[in-house]
C-alpha cells in the first residue's frame, strides 16, 4: 500500500515554515495519541504516519530530498519510521510537558545558592536597653581559594559531562513514555572534575570559621531575627553565598522583668518609710537612679509607675514605663527601746 504525501498527513503546504510545521505536528501527536485514544485501534497508526512524516519534513536535509525524490529517497530505512515514532514522542513530551517538568531538555546549570546559616545570639537585658555591638565567630563554607570555588585543580577545568552532555539528567524510553533521572556519572552538575583541586577536594568550598561584628539594636526583643545577607555557605561553582539569620536570645536579669517595653522590679521600703511616707531611690536599667514618692500606709505589693523609664521600642523612638513593687521592710532585731515605741504605737492603734 502506498505512503500518503507527507505534507497531507501533516494537512500542510509545501511551502509551510517550520514554525507553523511543528504547530501543525504538535496538533495532530496530540489528537492521534494512543494513550487518549484506547478505544480506537487506528490511533496508534495514525500517530506513527503523523511521528514519521515530520521526522522527515523537520529536517532541513530530508525534506529536501523528500521534495524531489518523494518516498524513494528513504527506501532501504535511509531515515523513515524505524526512529521517527520514538524521537518525535520524545519532541512531543517536551514540548507538552517540559514546562510542567522543569524546562525540558534546557541544560541545567552547575551553580548553587550556598546555604543559610542559623546563629543563636545571647544578649543581656542592658545590651538590648542600651545597644551594642556584638562579635562573632560562624562556622561555615567559603569559596576554595586554590580553585576560585571551580573544585578543579590548577591548570584543569571541569570538562562537560559525556553521558549527559551537560543537561545533568538521562532520558530512556519506556513504551510512550519518556523517564528522566538524574544522570548516573555527574550525579545531576552537568559536568565532571577529572583532575579535583587537592585543597577542597573538588567540592569548591573549604570549611572555615568567619569573623563578624552584628550591631544589636536598641529596644531588641526576645526572638528577634536579623538577617546578614551573603555570610551564609559560599555557592557551589560560582553560585551566590547563602544568608546569615542571628536569632537573639534575650538573658534573664537578677533584678528586672520585660514585657514588652514595660520593666518590672521590686524595691525595698523601710518600715518606718511605709508607715509615716516618705521617698526612696531606686536604680534604673543602663545605671542611674530615680526617686519615688512614698505615701503614709504604703502596704506590701503596692506599685508605683515611673513613666519613660522602662524599655525603648525598637525601631520607633518610643520608651515605656518602669512598675516598681514595695517591699516592706520588717525588722528582724529592735533595741529595748525601739520595742517600748513600737508597743506604744499598738496600744494606740488598738484604741482606734
């Protein structure tokens, strides 16, 4: 039986371009394909005339000798239907689902983002009050400085890989489908080292402690994040350095609680202050003292509020207050005649 004219199995001119051929082909691969069309034993051949016919015509070279030959010019398996079905389905598959899948046949590059790195930052409750200046000392990656981070040694370059030609993936075929892996000998680079620096043993990166000062800010709270762009892990194969996330832990304070911008303490008042009134000095956090006013009675537990003294607000100017608890003071030796007042004073209280 004879081959239907190739341009009218694909339903084009002679004159058609390869832009509108492979529309053309596309249109009809997906229309005949078997998998969509189970229930119709003709798909099948249908596909393979389709697969067959732009095999020939896609090709520059045979489609010319196809114009002046006709099917002659491939009798005897000179390029027919024997690889067509199987690399068109291979054309078909990228076109249709390359995209989905990551890019198709597009040669994947070597390059790779270095890690980030996590930093755990204890700072005391005066340096986040006041602001400092912390220094540290990160373990991590950096670009080998014998291969400029190549992994190859000097004088040798990685060589692309031959079994992948670079793309960094292998392709079989398994009925109509198309399996992608990661290519066995470059393990997914695209490229091979034959000759690997002896520094960093091929990998591009050495292992390094780093030095870095971090500025804390004033009014840094518990869990803050501050991030230091480009001191992570160095890249792989000239890609970018990772970045650098300091987690700040804020200490606990013999003297002090934080909530928010709010401080929280507790000062002693003398018996004596509590009962008549009076004024007492408390210290403030990042030094220097303020002075309450105490009124007669003060009890135990009461607060007092001393505006603008607690904590600053990071990042806004604002500064909170300072709640300072009394704590009465209760003698614990008296003289015979600091007892002889003190009863006095409860037989008068008791007379009211």
């Amino acid at each position: 039986m004879s081959k239907s004219c190739f341009y009218q199995t694909l339903g084009v001119e002679k004159t058609v371009d390869s832009v509108s051929l492979k529309k053309a082909y596309r249109k009809l691969a997906m229309e005949h394909h078997p998998d969509r069309n189970q229930d119709c034993p003709e798909s099948e051949h249908r596909f393979k005339e389709v697969s067959e016919a732009y095999d020939i015509l896609k090709d520059d070279d045979k489609r010319a000798a196809y114009d002046r030959y006709g099917h002659a010019a491939f009798e005897g398996g000179g390029g027919g239907q024997g690889g067509g079905f199987n690399s068109n389905f291979a054309d078909v598959f990228d076109d249709f689902f390359g995209d989905f899948m990551g890019g198709g046949r597009r040669r994947q590059s070597s390059a790779q983002r270095g890690s980030d790195l996590r930093y755990n930052l204890e700072v005391s409750l005066e340096e986040a009050f006041s602001g400092s200046e912390a220094s540290l000392e990160v373990p991590s990656t950096h670009t080998c400085g014998s291969c400029d981070g190549s992994g190859a040694e000097e004088g040798s370059k990685p060589q692309v890989c031959g079994t992948c030609g670079g793309a960094g993936k292998q392709r079989t075929q398994q009925g109509f489908f198309v399996v992608e892996r990661t290519c066995s000998t470059c393990g997914g680079e695209g490229q091979v080292i034959s000759d690997p620096c002896k520094e960093c043993h091929g990998v591009g990166r050495v292992e390094k402690a780093k030095k870095l000062s971090v500025k804390i800010p004033v009014g840094v709270e518990d869990g803050t994040r501050i991030r230091l762009t480009g001191e992570g892990d160095a890249g792989l194969r000239g890609g970018p350095p990772g970045d650098l996330y300091i987690f700040i832990n804020i200490l606990p304070h013999e003297s002090f609680d934080r909530k928010g911008t709010t401080l929280y303490c507790k000062a002693d008042i003398p018996l004596t202050t509590a009962i008549l009134g009076g004024k007492v000095s408390v210290e403030k956090l990042g030094g220097g003292s303020a002075d309450i006013k105490i009124p007669e009675g003060t009890q135990p537990g009461q607060s007092f509020r001393l505006k603008k003294k607690g904590m600053p607000q990071l990042n806004t100017g604002f500064i909170g207050d300072m709640v300072v608890e009394a704590k009465i003071e209760i003698p614990t030796s008296l003289s015979k005649a600091e007892k002889d007042l003190v009863k006095k004073l409860a037989k008068e209280h008791d007379k009211k």
